[in-house]
C-alpha cells in the first residue's frame, strides 16, 4: 500500500491537515459528521506527502509518488460496504449503447482498463492503490486497497434493476449507472490503516474571522495563470490522418523513421494565441507527464507542427511508450476514443519550457468555441 510507507513526519502532518479542515465542517454542515470536499483532501494528500497532483490530467488517477499511483476518495462509513465512483463515461455512450448485457458490460470493464494502463503508461507507474478518507461522526479513518484491473475473463452475476446494471469479477462488486454513465465500485472498508478524532468548531467563522485580525498572513498579490493551447490529435472531422500528424511516419515520399509524428498546430491556434510559441525552428523544452524532457520545436509551413527535435523520440513516446502501438500500426481516432483524449494540453511555463498533457474528448473543440 502506500500510507505506511510514508514517514511518520508526513503521517502527522496530513492527519493535522485533515483535522483542521475538518474542524471548519459547521461553515458547510451542521452534521457531526466532519465534511471534507474532495479536492481539498487531493491537495491535502499532494502537500503532506509530495505527491505529483495528477488532478489537471484528465486521468484514471489523482496523484503519484515514486512510481505508485493514488487514486483519492473520501466519503461516508455508512455501512462500511458502500458503492463509490470510480470512473465516468459520458462521452462514450455510443461505444457501448444498444449492446446486449454481457456485451455493454465488457465493453465498460474494457474502457475502465484501458484508461489505468493508459495512466499508468503516461507517468511512469508500477502499481495503483485506492486511498480513502473514510467519515464517520467526529472521526476519519484511512483506508486502503489495491486498485485492480476488472478482470473481464470472470464477470459474472450480470444483473439489470432499473438503471443500473450490477456485476462481480470474482475480487469486487461494480455497479454502472446508464443514465449517468457512471462506474461505481463496492469498497468493504473494514480495516483501516489509521484513524483520528475531529472536533468540530462550533463558529468557525468567527474562529476564522478572529484569527485573520489578530495574526499578520502572507497574502497571494499575484495571482497569476500559465498560458495554455489546446492541441488536437487529429485532423477535420475527428479523423486521424493515415498519412501526417501521428501517422506521418506512414507519408509518401522518402524514407521515415518508424516514431516520426508531429502533433497538428491548427491556424485558428495561432490566431487565439499569437505569442505562445517560439518562433519557427527555434528550440524549447517540451515537459513530459513523467517529468522527462524533450528537446522540441515548432516547424513546417505556417509553423504547423509541433516536432521532437530528433523527429522521433516524440513519436516513440507517444506512439510506443504511453499508446502502446506496435511499429506499423496506424493510429485511428477509435483507439483515442477507448483511452477518452483526443487533445492536449500545452502549458507555457517560460520562453524555454512548456508541458505537455493528454486531455479528454472534445477538449479542443471546447477551448476553440469561444473564439470559433
């Protein structure tokens, strides 16, 4: 697992985290019952034990440290056997809709799959767990499990009620919710890892109130966001080209290197946003999701294609590494579509250094409305 391989200096200070937070409950809730909002436990959980925040990443994780991957929940003891969200698949109903039971059910356990490997590949990970900040009243408990594949060879106990259609893979109870495209998972949490009290404040805001007149802070004055664009990962109408983008390795014409690619700069991209790139042919550093570096550039007429300098370690990372393509093999949009991106995410960070991020579907449509 991963909490008790941590020190116990970390230990301490995200149960202190975890309690001061909680303290605060009385300014959402008047349950006794500390309340804890999800992405203030994933900032918690980053900030205590240096983790990667993976949250921008539009991922099957939430963070990562020395090659484990966290997926972060907190919720309700409840009865102790509760279901939980663990993935969503609103964009890709017509991949599974109108299948019979068994098949709709595979191909879900197929889409779930897919996308850990596709995490797992993209940061470097050997193993997943799930981490959890079970509530209960004036209490939180940890827990912790591994987080497994669905083995899709023993689905069985396939069953439909309503909405929602249940199965069992012979390690854990699943529940998919048609309407909300949501994947769902039974978490037995009878044995905890750690657990703390919580008191609660009675006026917190008053709490928080007097402590900010008193005390003198450090303010943020600048609050400030990274440039971004939005790249896709294929050309017109959701079609990757056999022939350029990912696939120019396969163009006419003289001989390619089997990882030869570049990611497509759309005219409307420069036009949005003039300045964020260097100038044509002019190096910078483009920042993988695994912390590694590549050399890259901006190259081609009207600058639109974003290159490796070496023209193939950006291929071999993307096309080997993270989509585990075969020398050879086209990609299509379809095989996008089973990972759920199909665009990244390109973050200035200075004139030399930009980060690279895969998104989910629709990501470039959606950053080009507002100026389409």
């Amino acid at each position: 697992m991963f909490y008790k391989l941590q020190n116990g200096t970390q230990q301490a200070a995200y149960k202190d985290s975890l309690t001061t937070i909680g303290g605060l409950s009385k300014l959402f809730s008047d349950s006794k019952t500390p309340y804890l909002y999800y992405r203030i436990a994933e900032k918690i959980f980053c900030n205590s034990f240096g983790a990667d925040d993976l949250s921008r990443g539009d991922v099957a994780l939430d963070a990562t440290k020395e090659g484990i991957g966290i997926g972060l929940k907190t919720f309700l003891a409840s009865n102790n056997k509760s279901f939980q969200k663990v993935a969503e698949f609103n964009k890709d109903k017509h991949l599974y809709e109108d299948k019979p039971l068994s098949s709709l059910v595979d191909v879900v356990a197929n889409l779930r799959n897919k996308r850990i490997q596709f995490t797992q590949n993209l940061y470097a990970i050997d193993s997943n767990v799930y981490h959890c900040v079970v509530r209960y009243d004036n209490h939180f408990k940890i827990f912790e499990e591994k987080m497994d594949y669905i083995d899709r060879d023993n689905i069985s106990n396939v069953k439909q009620k309503k909405n929602s259609i249940t199965f069992n893979d012979g390690l854990h109870d699943y529940s998919f919710n048609l309407s909300k495209s949501t994947l769902t998972k039974r978490f037995i949490t009878d044995r905890y890892k750690d657990e703390f009290d919580v008191q609660i404040l009675q006026n917190p805001l008053k709490d928080l109130q007097d402590c900010l007149t008193i005390n003198k802070f450090n303010y943020d004055n600048e609050l400030t966001s990274r440039a971004t664009v939005y790249l896709p990962l294929y050309g017109s109408k959701q079609v990757v080209y056999p022939r350029s983008g990912l696939n120019q390795w396969n163009a006419n014409g003289r001989e390619r290197d089997v990882n030869e690619v570049y990611i497509p700069i759309p005219r409307s991209v420069h036009k949005k946003a003039p300045d964020f790139f260097p100038d044509r042919d002019q190096a910078f550093y483009l920042i993988l999701p695994n912390k590694e570096k590549l050399l890259a550039k901006v190259c081609q007429s009207n600058s639109k294609a974003l290159m490796s300098y070496s023209n193939k370690e950006l291929g071999k990372w993307i096309l080997r590494d993270v989509l585990n393509l075969k020398e050879g093999e086209l990609l299509t949009y379809a095989r996008l579509e089973i990972l759920g991106i199909d665009s990244v995410r390109i973050d200035k960070i200075d004139a030399k250094n930009y980060e690279i991020n895969f998104v989910s579907l629709g990501s470039y449509e959606q950053y080009m409305a507002g100026y389409e």
